[in-house]
C-alpha cells in the first residue's frame, strides 16, 4: 500500500512540474514577443526567477502530496463514493469544486495576510512584479493553506476523481497566466458585473498588497470591500485601447 500511495504522489508532482515548466516557458516565449502587454512598465520580476523555480520546486512537492493524499483515500473507499463519471456528474463535480475552492482560496488568503499569519506568506510577496514563475514560489505552510482544499474536497463532496484533477490543471495554469505580469485577457468579462478577473487584478494585488484577494471571482473581493478601487477603471481603459502599463499607471 505504501508503494502504491508513493507512486501516486511520484506520478502527480512529475505532471504538475511537466505542467508548470511547459505553462511558464510558453508564456515566457509570448510575452517575449509582446512587450507592449507588460502590466508594471518600471519593474521586472525575471532577475528571480531561478529563486522562484526553486521555491516552486518544494511548493508542488507538497501540493501534489495533498492531491495524491486524497485521490488515494478515495480508492482505497475511505472517503464518500464518488459519483459515477458521466457526461453530466464530470462538469458538475468541477464546476461545485471550483466555486468552493475560489471562497477557501480567498479566506485563506486573507488569512495569510493576518499579520500573525503573513510570515507564512511574506516569500510570495517578493514578487512583487510576479512573473509565470512566481505563481507557485510560496512556503510549505502558506501551501499547505491554500491548497488545503486538495486534500479535504474527497472527504466532504462525491465528486469525480477527474473534476478535482481538471480544478488543479485549471488552477494552475490560470494561476500561472495571472502572475505572468502581462495582460491579455482585459475587457468586459473581466469587470463588474461579470465575476471573472484578468491578469491585473492579481497583478496589483502584489504591487499593492491590499487588494484583491480572489484566485478565479472576484466575488468575495467585491462583497467584502477589498476590490481594488480602479480595478475595473483599469479593465476599461484597456477596452479602450491603453496599454496595461498606461492603463495601471493612474493607480
């Protein structure tokens, strides 16, 4: 059984390092050829990149044991059975999984930047030009916050093996686009009244630390108050045709 489980872990951290370093290189190679998009025009994150890689190295380490942790108490039945896969349970179990994990992600956020709590957090926000590299460059207990939900989601929802694994692949990939430090994505469906965000929004939640706290909605942000105040001013001056780095200037 042992065996088993440490093949488990082996087979999910080798595919999300395979995932971050293919994400990170592509965007990396995109953003190469479109300057333009850069959102902070007078800083650069890439000097850490290899610090980044680094910590992101351990951070998935963990986050992957989480993940194969629960895949595997849900094979060996020690967690609610999960809806049979079909058609209908699959986008289900991904679409539940991914609006609870977006409120634990924020709550837990929030939680980190608690100041008992932000020393736990504090490698993250070194960052403070984030980079595709950046997204997963956390400590082990600020991951073990955030991607707590891996863990606890099998032994609370019958959710489908392959929803959760579909939530991670999403999560890290939108994770990784949002630190990537360009903007490609602003418009009408990532302002009010659509709950969706862009890349700036996470942007300035590391320039400017007080802000949006949202992975995926800015649902909470918005209930709670800690929507940054010109977020959705910068989203339309880019409809307009301002560059992110004009357009976020004015902040």
């Amino acid at each position: 059984m042992l065996l088993e489980f440490l093949a488990t872990w082996g087979v999910a951290y080798i595919a999300m390092v395979a995932v971050y370093f293919a994400t990170g290189l592509a965007l990396t190679w995109w953003n190469a050829r479109h300057p333009d998009r850069r959102i902070q025009e007078n800083r650069r994150g890439e000097k850490r990149m290899v610090e980044e890689i680094r910590h992101s190295l351990a951070a998935l380490a963990l986050s992957s044991l989480l993940l194969a942790t629960g895949y595997f108490a849900q094979g060996q039945g020690w967690t609610p059975a999960p809806l049979e896969l079909s058609w209908w349970s699959f986008p289900l179990g991904f679409v539940v999984s991914l609006v609870i994990f977006d409120a634990w992600f924020y709550f837990g956020h929030r939680l980190l930047h608690w100041k008992p709590f932000y020393r736990f957090h504090a490698l993250h926000h070194k960052s403070v030009a984030p980079t595709v590299w950046s997204n997963d460059s956390s400590g082990l207990v600020d991951t073990l916050i955030e991607h707590g939900f891996y863990l606890v989601v099998w032994f609370v929802l019958p959710v489908p093996a392959l929803s959760v694994f579909a939530l991670r692949l999403f999560d890290q990939i939108s994770g990784m686009i949002g630190h990537a430090g360009f903007e490609y994505f602003a418009g009408s469906s990532s302002r009010a009244p659509s709950p969706m965000i862009c890349s700036t929004f996470h942007d300035l939640h590391h320039s400017q630390f007080r802000y949006n706290f949202g992975n995926i909605f800015s649902i909470w942000d918005r209930l709670l108050g800690t929507v940054h105040p010109d977020y959705d001013g910068m989203v339309r001056r880019m409809e307009a045709g301002e560059t992110p780095g004009k357009a976020t200037s004015r902040h």
